[in-house]
C-alpha cells in the first residue's frame, strides 16, 4: 500500500511505496527529504536577505521538522481537499519563524515563489503568518497561544467523529507562558491523541541561553508530569523524525504527545549555528553568500 503526500513538489507528486517495508525506502526517503531541506534552507537565506532582516536562527532550527511534516508522508495536509474533515491540521506556534512555512508552503507549490522576495514589503508575507495567505491555518506571533488552538481543534474533531490529526510546533523560549502548561493540563485531561507538540529545543532565546535565565532542567520530564506521552528527538535527524510521528500518526487513544526536539540554532550554517545572536538579524553579502554555499555545497561566484 503506498503512502502518498498531498502536495506537488515541482509539479510532480510524491510519492513513496511501502515505506515501512525495509530500510532501502526509508533511505530514499530521508535522501529526498534531505534535499528537500536543503532547498528550504536556501529560501530562507534568500528571503532574509532580500528583506533586509528577519529571524533566521529559529527558522533554520526547524527545517527537516517541516519537511517531515509536509513532505514525509505521513499526514494530510492538502489544503485545496474539498473533504476538510479528513484533512490534518499544522499550526506554527512560533511564529517568529514564519519564513520558514513560508519556505516551505513555497516547496509544496501552494506559494508563490515571487511572494518570498516581497517578504516585510507590504505584500502578502509579513514577518510573522497570517490566516490570509495559503497555507497557513493560524495568526502566530504573540507566543503562547498555538497550543489551546490545538488542543480545541482535536477535542473539536473527537466531537466530530473525524480522525484528523493535530501537529503544534513550539519554541522552547515560548514555553515560558503559562497558557502552553494550561493548555497542556487540559489536552492531558482530556486525553487528545490526535495531538501532537513539537517543542524546537534549541536552548537559546533572543537574551540568551534558556537555562541561563529561566532554566527548564529536564523538557521531557516536565511534560511527562503533565500526562504526555514523552518522546525525545534529534531535529536535524530525518530518520528519528518519521519514526516519532508515523507512531503518533498510528495512535487512536490515550495522551497527546510531545517531540522534545533538540536542535541547534541556525543549523545548517556554520557562523550561525547555536548562536543566539542570529536570533534576528541581517545578512552581509559576503555572509549570505557563505551561507548559500554552506547549505548547497556549492560555492558562490
């Protein structure tokens, strides 16, 4: 039985065959996967720097995050399905990463690739996204907030009878509110298995080191004391990402589930990567052109 992605990827479909099946799948997966983010990296450089700012460090820490999301296919997320009962939700709760669905809803050709040079200059793409533009199913940016969405929307589908399911993905700097630990007392409670929180643990906020200024200790600890089902990932690993959400994906009942992600800043590029410094910020030409080379592998002329 194959396992399709609904989205066209450089108008072609996606599509891979009995993915499970043995490990060559899984590694052509994971190579197409990788090429996939490669090519999102390089958008998001691309799109920074054509703006003049923007928040890259954060962005770059989640992109084999989406594009195991979006292009793993494990989930649908076909935005033009006239069935939207059985269409999958994602909600990017940090929304100060926003070029980075945008980077990737480009990939899946629900983006205008024009759009991504216009980002910050009055057009559709702002810093942070919006329910206008396609693609995206919630206004992020006050952090804190994509979490109760979430958890509404499964407790909405379980009221439904639909088995659609929910992804979140957080900041671990965003997990300071306190409306993201009510939020997950009340999807504990309810026992919302269709939910699933990513939490991009990267360890740095715009100040600094997480634990520096309010320290966490142990994530995964903390939310198992909520009542979730606790899996710890690495972000930038492709094959660890698939496995902890194709067995979300397979669940019907018992708690919502986290992915403590842990990544790096700026990953991908090495004069950013785990620096907080890159927060937000803008790109010499000489680094943008470093950058570009470093994620392609190609030097720039």
């Amino acid at each position: 039985m194959g396992i399709r992605c609904h989205f066209p990827i450089r108008n072609r479909w996606l599509i891979f065959t009995n993915i499970s099946g043995g490990p060559s799948n899984m590694e052509r997966l994971v190579e197409d996967l990788s090429s996939i983010s490669a090519r999102i990296r390089v958008r998001i450089i691309k799109a920074v720097y054509q703006a003049g700012k923007g928040h890259l460090g954060g962005s770059l820490s989640i992109v084999e995050l989406l594009a195991a999301v979006y292009f793993g296919g494990i989930f649908d997320l076909d935005q033009e399905a006239a069935d939207v009962k059985h269409r999958d939700i994602f909600l990017l709760s940090k929304g100060h990463a926003g070029v980075a669905l945008y980077a990737t809803l480009a990939e899946a050709g629900l983006l205008d690739e024009i759009e991504l040079g216009r980002l910050n200059k009055g057009f559709l793409l702002a810093e942070h996204p919006d329910a206008n533009i396609p693609g995206v199913n919630f206004v992020s940016g006050s952090l804190g907030h994509g979490l109760s969405v979430g958890a509404g929307m499964a407790l909405g589908h379980r009221l439904d009878s639909t088995d659609q399911k929910v992804i979140v993905l957080m900041g671990d700097g965003e997990c300071y509110e306190g409306s993201v630990w009510e939020a997950a007392q009340f999807a504990a409670h309810e026992e919302l298995s269709s939910l699933c929180a990513i939490v991009d643990r990267n360890r740095l906020i715009t100040h600094g080191p997480t634990e520096e200024i309010n320290r966490f200790s142990d994530m995964k600890s903390r939310w198992k004391s909520f009542g979730w089902r606790t899996v710890e990932i690495d972000a930038h690993n492709l094959q660890q990402i698939l496995s902890a959400l194709r067995t979300f994906s397979n669940l019907k009942s018992g708690p919502p589930t986290v992915l403590v992600a842990n990544s790096y800043k700026g990953h991908g590029v090495s004069f950013m990567s785990g620096e907080a410094s890159w927060h937000h910020g803008s790109l010499t030409a000489d680094e943008f052109s470093l950058a570009i080379a470093e994620v392609t592998g190609v030097a720039s002329e």
